[in-house]
C-alpha cells in the first residue's frame, strides 16, 4: 500500500504588496517537521533574511545562535553567533531586485517540548552564492509561530512563501 503525501502544505503568502516580514501563526502541532520554502527578492540594497520562532508570539530575546557556511564560487566563509535574536540564513545569498533568493528552512522536531529547536536553512542565489545554516532556539516551548524577515529594506511583490507540514510516518 503506497503513503500518503509527506508534505502538506499549511499556508502560502504570496505579496502583491511590499512586506517588511511574514509571519505563519496558530501553527498545528500535529505534524514532526516543519519545512517552510520562500523564494524571495527585495528591492533596493542588499539585506541579510532572518527568522524568528515562537509559541503565541515570536521570541525577539537573546535566546538563538547559529553557525553558518557561505561560499560564491571563489571565496569560503564560515561563522558563528551566540546569544542573539534571531537565525540570519543568508550571508553570500542575500536577495536583491535582478534575480530571487531561495531558501528552504527545516524545523526539527518543532513541537516537542523537552528539547531546543533546531533549524537547518540553505539559501542560494544564482548570481552571489550559497549558505547552509544551523540555528538553536533554546527554548524548549512547542513552535507555533514562524517569522521570516529581511534586516534592512522589503520584500518585493510577488515573493512567495509557504509552509508545509511533514505528516508523520
């Protein structure tokens, strides 16, 4: 007997006006995973996209950290952040106006609440580079709330976001 889908799709926020941010709340917690897929340009300067997690409302304490690799075809980096607040999963990646950033982010484990929460990003862009992020959330709360948010400028029209739930096996 074949499975069923493995990815339902929760909620899609597509733009049809610039957004400074998106935010996915009132989050199941009937699902093990959460993945959630944007694709995403911005107007104007470069800007570092960064997220944030919560149960109610997003955590903007100094309760995350990361470590990051970046390259772009000629150059490595990589890095590490304690105690700050937020997750930024783009360091060579970021988007801008001529072509749009994908970034597909994975919430391990999200509604557990005897554990941290992880979450895996890759983000490339075609033209500047790609990054593979790890974040913690040291909270041991149940996610029910996702922001995705650029740190300087918008998101432009038409950058599409959406959330899926990976249904138990």
């Amino acid at each position: 007997m074949a499975a069923g889908a493995t990815y339902e799709p929760i909620a899609t926020n597509t733009l049809v006006a610039t957004s400074s941010g998106v935010t996915f709340s009132s989050i199941s917690g009937s699902y093990t995973d959460l993945v959630l897929v944007s694709q995403n340009y911005m107007n104007g300067s470069q800007a570092n996209l960064r997220i944030q997690v919560g149960n109610g409302s997003v955590d903007t304490a100094t309760n995350y950290s990361e470590t990051y690799l970046s390259g772009n075809g000629t150059t490595a980096s990589s890095g590490r952040d304690s105690n700050v607040s937020h997750i930024f999963f783009t360091n060579t990646s970021y988007p801008q106006t001529t072509t749009f950033n994908m970034s597909i982010h994975n919430f391990q484990n999200y509604a557990n609440t005897t554990t941290y929460k992880t979450i895996l990003s890759r983000s490339n862009n075609a033209d500047i580079g790609t990054d593979a992020v790890v974040g913690l959330w040291r909270s041991t709360s149940a996610i029910n709330t996702i922001k995705i948010f650029p740190s300087n400028n918008l998101f432009e029209i038409g950058s599409i976001f959406t959330l899926y739930g990976i249904a138990a096996a």
